[in-house]
C-alpha cells in the first residue's frame, strides 16, 4: 500500500494543532532523523485512523521555526513528542516500528484529558460536604478528630481534619530503583544501543532470542500478556544479529532461547534456556525461575572473556619460562666463568713454577762454573 507521508508543519500551524500529534522536530543533515522518518511514514499508513492521531514534522535548523523549538524544549534532534490538547508526552525509547507503536498504543490514552471531567470534579470539591453556624453541632464531629489539633482557623464555621495517615519521605534509593524500573516500557525489543538501560534495571531480564519476523506473532502475544500481570523480572526481545552474537556467540540461529541478564556486583549474569513449545509467559516463568538460581560457570563467560583469560594465562607462562631460561643461562655462565678461573689459575701456578725452575737451574748452573774455575 501507499505510504501516509507525515504532515510538514509551520510556527502557525502550532496555534491550531490537531487534537492529537505526533511531532518529529528535526535537522535536515540529521541522520538519525532520515531513519526515522521511513518509520513514522509507515506507522502514520498504519495505525493513524486506529488512534485518531495526526504525523507531523518542524524543521529546528530554520530560524523562524527556532522559539517553536526551544517553547518546546527541543535538545537534540530527532526529539519525538505525543501532544493531546496541549498536554505533551516525551518518546523515550528506540526509534524503530514497534517499540514507538507500542508506545502511542499505550499512551496516547493515558493524557487525554476532558474539559467537562475537570470542571465536574471542581464543582464536587467546591460542595461542602456539612456546614454549621451553631456551637451546639461541634460534638458531632469530635470522633473524626485527630488526636492532636492539626490547626485552628478563625473563620465562622466548622472545621476538622481527621488523623489520616501519614507518608514517609520516600528514600533517595528507592526513587532511584523506581525511575530505573519504570523508564523502559513492559516489553522492549533490544540492541546495542538501550542494552545499558537493560542491564542497569534493578531489576533481572528475561529475554526473548531469536528470528523476529518468525516470533512475530508471539511477541504480539506476549505484549498483550505482559500488561495483564506482574511480573518479577523485565521482559524484552533480542533478536538474531551480528551485534547480538558478541553476547551470545554459542547460540544457535535456528532455535529459540530465553535469555537471562542480570548485573549484580558490576558483574553481567547471563543465562540461556532453549524454547520449544508451550505458554510463552509462562515457559519464561519457569526459565526465570531455573535460570536465577544456577550457580555461574565458566561457560558463562562471554567469547571475549575467555579470549582474555587464555591470553593472560599464555603469558605468565611464557614470563615464568622466560625466568626459569635465565636463571638457567645465568647458573651457566657462572660456572663457565668458575672453570675459566680454575684454568686461568691452573696456567698461572705452572708458569709460575717454570719459572722457580729455571731460576733454580741456572743458579746451579752457576754454581758448577765457579767450582770448575776454582
């Protein structure tokens, strides 16, 4: 079919937006940009009708177009943004086609927002429950009184607040682990490029590895499963790849796998457990619960790990042989230097003995000449 090419929109276009937009700010020279408008003309064929939701694109290098830009905090380019009724919805996630359908399908919903409902609810809150000008009625209401007065007004009337209950602050750590859990949707199709969003959960992840277009069914299946229950683990699609094999290199192309990550300790806990057949959540639950308490093995280092191990091994035995072969020169050349001097010495005592010889001949040489002259 045709594609919906998405609407190019102007400054005055933004005085009159549609109800509900899907606006890609942009840079001409982006490429990132140029990959995703393919994505979004072929999400705005698809599901534009289904959602009563209106494409569009603003071009940020132009310089009319620049304070539209910054009103609506453009840092970088392409930024992606849901607006309903002026009420807008940063994308956070990868811009690929089913990542950012899932995400309209499940939040464009979530800020709709009614002026009727608003004004109901403030016309509710304006109403009193119970009014008074008498002293008489104040009893009536002393058991829905705190223990402690909470405040004391002067105005003519009755007022009471009852105990409640109180909230702690919530801890820096918890609000941390809350933002980690919670910024990446249910189900998420993972690369190179959000794998550290992954890892970095609190949270452990269970994915599913293998040929998209073949799981394509079943990941459909298991995105609508994933909203109807809880689960203790983040779940997310990793397909074949040659990224992917730098991860999971001993895998098979032709099968399916669950995968188990985990970072605990800045260590990356990696598991795999083969599917076959069956309820794929609930195969992923008894892989999960298999594979979080298997104890690490050295099968579950990555390719690259092991090539660093064997590396380092390989070299402090070739230093250890390089040491033992000198100490073994070095014990060598100090024998040969020891017999060296035993031959040296042994050279010098015998010239040295020639020589009291021959002293000694020819003193005795003499000796026989004097007697002869006598």
């Amino acid at each position: 079919s045709t594609l919906l090419q998405i609407k190019t929109l102007m400054p005055q276009d933004f005085d009159n937006l549609p109800e509900k937009v899907f606006i890609k700010f942009f840079a001409p020279w982006c490429h990132h940009c140029k990959a995703a408008s393919g994505v979004l003309d072929q999400l705005s064929t698809d599901i534009s009708e289904e959602l009563n939701l209106t494409f569009a694109e603003f071009d940020c290098t132009i310089k009319a177009n620049q304070p539209i830009c910054d009103k609506h905090g453009v840092k970088g380019y392409p930024t992606l943004k849901l607006i309903n009724n002026s009420i807008e919805k940063l994308y956070p996630a990868e811009r690929d086609y089913a990542n950012i359908k899932f995400w309209l399908q499940n939040n464009e919903k979530y800020i709709q927002q009614t002026e009727d409902d608003m004004f109901d609810l403030m016309e509710l809150l304006n109403k009193p429950a119970y009014f008074s000008f008498s002293e008489q009625f104040r009893g009536e209401f002393d058991e829905y009184r705190g223990l402690q007065p909470i405040c004391v007004t002067k105005e003519e009337g009755v007022f009471t607040v009852r105990e409640g209950i109180r909230f702690k602050k919530p801890e820096e750590q918890s609000v941390d682990n809350f933002i980690k859990q919670h910024r990446i949707p249910l189900m998420v199709e993972v690369s190179m490029n959000n794998f550290h969003l992954l890892v970095n959960s609190p949270l452990p992840s269970v994915c599913l590895y293998g040929n998209k277009q073949q799981l394509e069914k079943q990941i459909e299946i298991l995105q609508i499963q994933v909203q109807q229950s809880k689960h203790q683990y983040q779940i997310c699609f990793f397909e074949h790849s040659e990224q992917t094999k730098s991860l999971f290199g001993n895998l098979k192309q032709d099968k399916v796998y669950f995968v188990y990550l985990f970072l605990k300790n800045k260590q990356l806990i990696k598991r795999s457990s083969e599917f076959e057949n069956g309820d794929l959540l609930e195969e992923m639950d008894k892989a999960f619960e298999k594979m979080k308490n298997q104890k690490p093995t050295f099968k579950d280092m990555s390719k690259e790990k092991k090539v660093i191990f064997w590396s380092v091994v390989i070299v402090v035995i070739a230093v250890i042989l390089v040491i033992v072969a000198l100490m073994a020169e070095c014990k060598s050349r100090k024998q040969f230097a020891a017999q060296v001097k035993e031959i040296q010495e042994m050279n010098q005592n015998e010239n040295t003995n020639q020589e009291h010889q021959i002293k000694e001949d020819e003193e005795e040489k003499l000796q026989e000449d004097k007697n002869e002259s006598k």
